[in-house]
C-alpha cells in the first residue's frame, strides 16, 4: 500500500475515533471522509496519476539506446492488427499490445501471432467494460484474471502488464494487481485514435515533444474511422515511425516489470 493510500486508511481510523470519544464530531469527521473518499475517486479519473499504487508512465531510465515505448490497445483485430504487424516489421521495432480477453479468445491465432513477431501480450481486461472503474470488487477481480488466463494461454507467458479500459480505475485495483502478479501501465502521451478519426491531428500529438522513454498509446481494436473510413491508426503508424527513426529512436515493447523500477 503506498503513502496516498496508507493516509486515507488513517484519516478513516482517526474520523471513527473521534466519533467514538466524541459524538458532536461527527460532522466534521464526515466530511473528512467524504472529501478523502472524492480525492480517491478523482485520483482514479487521471489515468497517469500514481496516487493509488504505482504506475508505468514512462520507460524506466537505464544504459540502453534511444527508445520510446510502443504500445497498442483493445485488439487483436483481424482487419487491424495484421498491418500493424506488418509496419512494425518494417520499421524493425516492437510493441506491447494489450489485449482484451473476450477477443483474444475469438482471434486465438492473431495472439500468437504478435508473439511469433517478438512482440509482447499484455492485460486490458475480458471485456473492457465501460463502467471498469466502477466495478464492485469480485468483478473487478473476474474481469482481470479472466483475461488473465486466456492471454497467458495463448501467448505462452503470463502477461505482467496491466492497462485500465480508458485508463479509469478505482482504489480496489491495486490490490486484485498485486494478487495476480500485475503491475499497472499507462502512458505518457496518445494518439486518441480509439475515439478521434483525424490522422493528423493524432500523429502531432504523439509527435510533440516527443522523447526517448516516452511510452506512447495506440490502438490496434476498437478503431476511429477517418473521413475516408480507414482506421486512423492505419494513417499514423506510418508516420510516427518514420518520425521515430529520423529521431534515431526506436520502438520497443515494455520492459520486464523488474527492470522498470522505480516508477
């Protein structure tokens, strides 16, 4: 349990106390509780936030080459995921996608695929719900290791990365995570192309400012369409690796969570 959390558990003991010794706190011992328990719940609204448990937002500094983190999220997708393995075949980098279950099991032989391609398989949940973050604990706990199960199957390895549907949780996440063996993965910027179909706009945003041991966010399922109806990310993979070499950085999959300490 990390600093942020062990101080709510403490704020709480201390509000039950005071009531106990002295019932006309309450009030103020209410309040307490309700703004601590509203700065938890905004903490889980901010997908790069640490304050419930640690978070993987960048790549972890360390004596290696120029690289930025490349990851792909909700597929596999037949239509998808094939060309994105092509392009990153052509580019020589690697990636991290992180798979949702329910379509893993569907697409069994596109799993093995991007493992056959040196690339890593990670957890995004069975079923990416939209309401993740607000799933009560032995849901929560059902929907990870579900996944869990399936991807380690079918990939030969047990993912040990785990990206939130929409990057939104709840404090109950990082105990089910560290149960599982799991380690929680964001992102330091995003293309938003599960959401937004404008190409351009998508590949400026992961393009600005970008720098090695950035850990950057696509998305292989779960497409936005451009106004010629091609899955934007089709548009700009392309770009963002062509931008990557002209940088003399390379793509590469998250590392082991052993060697991404600290946060």
């Amino acid at each position: 349990m990390n600093r942020f959390l062990r101080a709510s558990v403490a704020l709480h003991v201390a509000a039950a106390c005071s009531v106990a010794v002295r019932r006309r706190t309450w009030r103020v011992a209410a309040g307490a509780v309700l703004a601590d328990q509203l700065l938890l719940t905004g903490a889980g609204m901010v997908p790069t936030c640490d304050w419930l448990g640690p978070n993987l937002t960048r790549l972890p500094p360390g004596p290696r080459l120029r690289q930025v983190g490349l990851s792909f999220d909700d597929g596999p997708d037949p239509l998808v995921t094939p060309v994105v393995l092509d392009l990153l075949d052509g580019a020589g980098m690697q990636a991290s996608f992180f798979c949702i279950g329910a379509r893993a099991r569907r697409h069994p032989a596109l799993v093995g695929e991007i493992v056959r391609r040196g690339h890593r398989v990670e957890n995004h949940s069975e079923h990416h719900r939209w309401h993740f973050a607000c799933l009560p604990l032995h849901a929560l706990r059902r929907e990870i290791l579900l996944a869990q199960q399936v991807l380690g199957e079918l990939a030969g390895r047990p993912p040990t990365w785990f990206r939130a549907p929409m990057g939104l949780r709840s404090p109950l996440l990082q105990p089910v995570l560290e149960q599982t063996g799991l380690h929680l993965a964001s992102w330091t910027r995003r293309a938003l192309d599960g959401v937004r179909g404008d190409a351009a706009a998508g590949s400026a945003r992961l393009l600005r400012g970008l720098a090695a041991d950035d850990l950057l966010l696509l998305h292989d399922g779960n497409c936005a369409r451009t106004s010629a109806g091609r899955p934007a990310v089709l548009e700009i993979l392309p770009e963002l690796l062509g931008a990557l070499r002209a940088r003399g950085l390379c793509g590469v999959a998250l590392p082991d969570p052993g060697d991404a300490r600290p946060f």
